[in-house]
C-alpha cells in the first residue's frame, strides 16, 4: 500500500513539474473557466429588461404613472425615451425589442374614464423576449390602475414569495458558473493527462511498474485535479469579490468546488483512457458538458423544466454542483435532493471512475 | 501554388475525414447545442404551476379556464396539500389558489387571487408574476392584451383563452384598467424560438469545424515534425497557410451546408424568398472567418495541448460574444465594444437580418468583416509561419 502511495504521489508531482514547465497551458487553463463564467454573465444580463424605447406624446402625470407602471412591472423594460423616428429605426435594426407610445390626450382620456389606447410596436423575431413583454404590458396596466385607485377593479393578484428576497439573474448564473467552470476544468485537465499517457506510449511502460498502472494514472488525476481546484478557486473567488455574492455556507463551496473538480476529473480520465487521445478531448467535454450545465439547474430549478431534461441533468457533476453551489453560496435549494446526498454522488463519482480507469489500464 | 492549397487542404480535409476523434470534435459541440435548444424551445416560458381550486362558481371556472389557456403555465390541478408537496419537492414553481368564496368576493369587487411562489431566481419568477397579472387582466378587460393587435400581415389571431361571457364582464363592457394595447408586430408570425436559436449554433458549429479542428491539425502538424518537412516542399508559406484555410472551410461548409439543409427540409429555417444566396454567402463567410481563427491559434500555439486549450477558449468566447445566447445589441455598450472584435459577432448578425430581417442594413459589412478575417488570417499566418518558432517542435515534456 505504501508503494502504491508513493508511486501515486511520485506521479502526481511529475504531473504538477509538467504543467510549471508549460506555464501556458496552465495560465489557459486558469483562464477558461473565469472565460466561461464571465461570458455565461453576458446571458443573464439579457434575461430580463427588455430594452424598449418610450415614445411620449404628452408628459402629464398620469403618462408618468404610466411609465412607472411599466418600470415596475416585474423588470420587464429598460425604456429609452427617444423620438418615434429614432424609435423606429433602432427597432428595425434589431437594437430594441419593443417601441411603447403613449398617444396626446391620455391623461385626459384617463381622467374622464375613457380608455386611452398605447400603442406597442414589437420586433418578434426572439419569442421568448416577446412573450415577455406582451405578458409584461397587461401587468402594468394592472399596476397602473391599483395605483391610481381606478374604480371597478374586481380582482388583484396577491404574491407571497416562499423566500425573504428574489435572488438576482446574473448572481445565480454567476454562482452556477463556478461549477461548470469546475467540470470544464477538471473534465479537460483529467482527460488530457490520461490520454496523453496512450498517445505518447507510457501506458506501456507503465504496466511494468511496480505499483501497477492504476497508482500513476491516479496520481495524474490528482495532479490535474489540484489545477482544476485552483482554477475553479479562482472563479468562485471572483464571485465573492467581483460579483458581491457573500458565501453562506463557505465550507460547502470548498467542498463542491473539489468534489466537482474530482469527479469530473476522474470522468474527464475514463474518456481519456477511452479514446486515448488528446485531440478529441476537449471539444468533447466543452460539447457535452455545456449543454448538460444549462441543463443541470443554472437557469432554475431543473425540475422545472419537466421531468425528461431532469432526469438527464443526473447524468453530468455539473448538476450535483450547481445544487451544491447555490445552496453554498445564497443559501437557495434547487434541487430535491439535500446537499449531503449531492456531495456523496460526487464523491462516487469521483472514485468509482478512477477504480474503473485503474482496472482498465491493467489491460 | 493552387495545387499546393489544394494539397495541403486535401491532406487536411483527409485527415479530418479518417479521424472519428476530429469528426466527433467537430460535431458534438454543435449537436450537442443543438438538442439543448431543442429542449429550451419546449421547456423555457412554460412554467409548471399547481392550481389550487377551491371555489366553483362561473367565475372561478373561468379564471380557471383562462388559466389553462395561459401560454405562461403548465398548470397541474392539485389539492392544497398535494400542491404544497408539489412546491416543496419542485414539482412545480408556485402555486395560485382560487379561494373558496371568489365569486361573492369579485361580485363585491375585492377579490384576490393568491400565488406563492419558489422565488428562487428573478427570471423565472418574474415570468410568474407576469403570466399571473396578464391572467387577472383577461377576466376583466379581455381586449387589454389581445383586441385590436394588428400585424403587418393582418390583425393577429385571438388569444388561446376563451373569452369571458359578457354577463361576467363589467357593465357596459368597460375595461377598467383604461388602457387599451394595440400590438404592431414587425413580422407575422413569430419566429419560433428554435429557429432563432439555430442561427449561433451554426455559427458554434463554424467555429468547432473550422477554427478548433484546424488549429489542432497544425498544431499536431508540428507537434509530430510533419511541419518540417513541410518546409522542405518547394512551396510559399502563403500557400500552405491558405492549404489549411481551404481545407477548414471546406470542412466546415460540408458540415454548416448538410446542417442549413436538413434544417431547411424539416422547416426549421426558413429564408424570405431569393434570400438563401445570401445565406449561403454569409455561411462561405463564417466558415473563412472562423477557420482564420484557427489558423491563428494554430501557429500561435506550439503544444496540442495548448492549442486545445487556447481554442476552447477562443470557440467559447467567439460563440458567447457572437451572440450565443443573447442579444449582443441588447448588451452594455463596452461588451458591445468587444463583441464587435469577434467575427462570430458579425456572422450571427448577418445571418440573423438575412434570415428574419425585411432589411439587411449591415450585410457588406458583416461580409468584408468575415471575409478579412480570412485574408488577415492568411497574412499573419504566412509571417508566423516564415519564422522559426513555426518549425520548432515542441518540447517533449508532459502537457
């Protein structure tokens, strides 16, 4: 046992030698995962408020009312006052989602009890921003006229949101991220150390060893797990300074952020010894593992998203991380499962590939 | 020198072709991609929503009956303590309970609906309250959202809720939210989200064929001494650098032209008529553009690894700046600043007006942007690969 340590920590620190001695590689791989969660920000930033250009016709105070009505309306618009003209070419040019008008006589027409008509132009070509802003309209109207105590309003919406606070889109994302940034290292490091040992020939030579071949293998995992840590480190540190999201719960972000780096470490290897190739490798973690991370509650609630797509999300680490991090970081739960049970598949997930990969370079 | 860029893209687009690894890596990136969209055309907007019905009055029916028809829910119909369950364990994302006595409370105008909601992110929850507000309008001002909207292509068709009996509305039929919407769309009908989200996934699709997979083929190219050799042959640099363009773009106009045409047959896209020309340009121009980047990468790197690594990096960040899951214009204005150095930018762009657009203000641009990307790309290349760092081979250390 004690050969087979030695042997596995011998391996881990030539593994770790290699990537001082390629600081490139090492600095681009510090790199990817903060690349991907800045630019998954970029996302969350066009996820609510439209822009919309405001076209007002008169400024009275019921237009203002209005216009207020719309700002409050569950962030739905980023108005842009502007000209009509103006309005409508940018529309055209695709740089609003939406023109809202507000006609001359309104507030008149308001005040007398007659209805006033507003006039929304909208570019349909994003159906789901679309939506947004045709459902959003309506609740404005209804906002607008519980403000000004309009009469004749029979019913109202009451809301009582299950936690104190909505938590913002680009926090949750940027919490998120710090997972994918987790599996997108550690799955490329993991992959790439193993499949370079076939591609260079010293899986051969390492069936000689004493130790056996499994103690080297793993000892690369290890080396390359340490990497992913520290880059996945680096992300969840940028979120707590850069994005102002405190942790709650810091013990469990350490935890999450390595038993994610290890279990996609330890699956990035297995496809490593599968394919035995460096080449193919990380396109095929970025190609998998993207899709499985807007898959695997990095937007919401997986569940939400119906039963098929949520029973797919088991399927990758990134949606036991993703669980783990939201509840680290704003104390949110996603998922049904409590984090133990989270934390424990990843901890399977991180050692059962690596015994498979083991039995598996005997061969 | 034409038969030199036809070797040296030939030996490129062979080696693609023979190597399921190369394949793999530059189809599933974009396969993949392309059944999350799938899935997110189905899933996102439609929330599962529990309904709580408690009174049964004509009222309530038909709350309960525009509720159903709502675009916004997927509603499932529970008892109080099945729904409660049901939020818990994220079966659904709220719950709106119609009160026992809602009819008496809406004749005596002080009704509430109620819903509690998993508020656990904004975006979702908003929707929500959204979907909830326009439901509320629907029973007493049906035409708030849904009377009068006019398309260019003619007045748009009624909303899926069934319109409330007259003998429950208002007297007179007054709307009492006193505003009246009239909704102008730019295009009739909508664009389906899958066919709008197709578009960055062709650009992925460009980059991961052209970019990625060219870059790894010289990197592996000098990792293995072939480049060498390569020097020996009685050939310009240019030309073996415009050899690896040609045989990324090709690759990758293979793989975008079998994409676009299955796409087109099954009606995913569709172009405005005498359109798919320009489409096809725009696609031969992304496929140049991106496969410049890799050329780049790939004489810039001087390890597979690294190149593997840097061009993660530059696919990601091509594909997210380019627009991948967002609107670039919607953006703040600095990342529009740095959109706008990344081709992918411009072949969503292009493809975007080309495709949905009844004007295509900045198609010579979007062109001259994509098609200089590969003439640049061909300049650079050249002068890195007349340097002797192109021939170097790479150290022999692990990665």
């Amino acid at each position: 046992m004690m050969a087979w340590t030695r042997a596995m920590l011998e391996s881990a620190r030539g593994q770790l030698v290699s990537f001082i001695r390629a600081p490139v590689t090492a600095i681009l791989v510090l790199v990817l995962p903060l690349n991907l969660m800045l630019l998954m920000s970029l996302f969350a930033l066009t996820g609510y408020n439209a822009p919309t250009g405001l076209v007002m016709d008169e400024d009275t105070p019921r237009a203002r009312e209005f216009v207020q009505a719309l700002r409050d309306a569950h962030n739905s618009f980023a108005l842009r006052p502007m000209s009509r003209e103006a309005a409508m070419e940018q529309l055209r040019c695709g740089r609003l989602v939406a023109v809202i008008e507000i006609p001359r006589g309104f507030d008149a027409r308001i005040a007398s009890g007659r209805r006033s008509r507003v006039q929304l132009t909208m570019d349909n070509v994003n159906l789901d921003m679309a939506e947004d802003v045709r459902r959003a309209v309506p609740a404005a109207a209804a906002i607008f006229a519980e403000r000004l105590d309009l009469p004749k309003v029979r019913i109202r919406p009451t809301l009582i949101n299950l936690l104190a606070r909505d938590t913002g889109y680009v926090e949750y994302l940027g919490v998120s991220a710090v997972a994918l940034a987790a599996v997108i290292a550690g799955g490329i490091l993991g992959g790439t150390v193993i499949a370079r040992e076939w591609e260079t020939g010293a899986a051969r030579l390492l069936l000689l060893a004493p130790a056996g071949a499994g103690a080297a293998l793993i000892g690369r995992l290890v080396a390359a797990a340490g990497v992913g840590v520290l880059a996945s480190g680096l992300t969840a540190t940028i979120v707590v300074m850069g994005y102002g999201v405190p942790m709650s719960h810091p013990l469990e972000v350490v935890a999450g952020v390595v038993l994610t780096v290890a279990a996609s470490t330890s699956l990035g290897g297995l496809v490593g010894v599968l394919l035995r190739r460096t080449l193919p490798i990380a396109p095929l973690i970025l190609g998998t593992q993207l899709p499985f991370y807007l898959d695997s509650g990095a937007l919401e609630p997986q569940r939400f998203d119906g039963e098929v797509l949520f029973r797919l999300a088991h399927l990758s680490p990134a949606y036991y991380g993703v669980g783990v991090m939201e509840h680290g970081y704003h104390h949110l739960v996603v998922t049904p499962e409590p984090v133990w049970v989270l934390l424990l598949v990843l901890a399977l997930a991180a050692i059962v590939p690596a015994i498979v990969l083991g039995r598996v370079a005997r061969r | 020198m034409i038969r030199a860029i036809w070797a040296v893209a030939r030996t490129d687009l062979t080696r693609w072709r023979r190597s399921p690894g190369l394949v793999a890596a530059s189809l599933i990136p974009a396969l993949g991609m392309s059944v999350t969209v799938l899935a997110l055309t189905y899933a996102v907007g439609r929330q599962p929503v529990a309904l709580v019905q408690e009174g049964y009055g004509p009222i309530s029916q038909r709350v309960v009956d525009i509720l159903r028809g709502s675009d916004g829910f997927v509603l499932r119909e529970r008892t109080a303590e099945q729904a409660a369950r049901d939020l818990k364990q994220q079966w659904v994302c709220a719950v709106i309970r119609i009160p026992k006595h809602f009819d008496d409370d809406v004749l005596r105008g002080n009704a509430h609906l109620e819903v509690t909601i998993n508020n656990v992110d904004l975006d979702f929850s908003d929707d929500i309250r959204r979907s909830v507000s326009e439901a509320v309008v629907m029973i007493d001002a049906p035409d708030l959202a849904s009377l009068g909207e006019e398309s260019e292509g003619g007045p748009r068709e009624p909303p899926a809720a069934p319109p409330i009996a007259p003998d429950n509305a208002l007297p007179g039929g007054i709307n009492p939210y006193r505003v009246e919407v009239v909704e102008t769309d730019l295009r009739r009908p909508d664009v389906p989200f899958l066919a709008y989200q197709m578009v960055p996934v062709l650009a992925l699709l460009a980059l991961t064929a052209g970019a990625l997979v060219t870059a790894l083929a010289i990197a592996g190219d000098r990792e293995s001494g072939r480049m060498r050799v390569v020097r020996l042959a009685p050939v310009s640099r240019s030309a073996v650098v415009m050899g690896h363009l040609a045989g990324g773009t090709i690759a990758a106009m293979l793989l975008l032209g079998t994409i676009v045409l299955i796409a087109a047959l099954l009606g995913i896209l569709r172009a405005p008529p005498g359109r798919w020309p320009i489409v096809a340009t725009i696609l031969l121009a992304t496929a140049v553009g991106s496969t410049g980047i890799g050329v780049l990468v790939g004489l810039v790197t001087r390890r597979v690894t690294t190149t593997v690594l840097l061009g993660v990096n530059v696919a990601s960040a091509s594909f997210l700046l380019g627009g991948g899951f967002t609107t670039i214009a919607f953006l703040p204005g600095y990342i529009q600043s740095v959109a706008h150095w990344v081709p992918s930018y411009y072949a969503v762009e292009g493809l975007r007006e080309a495709l949905f657009y009844a004007e295509m203000p900045s198609l010579g641009r979007n062109l001259a942007v994509l098609f200089g990307s590969g003439i640049v790309s061909v300049i650079v290349g050249a002068w890195l690969f007349t340097g002797p760092r192109a021939f170097r081979a790479a150290p022999r250390s692990r990665p």
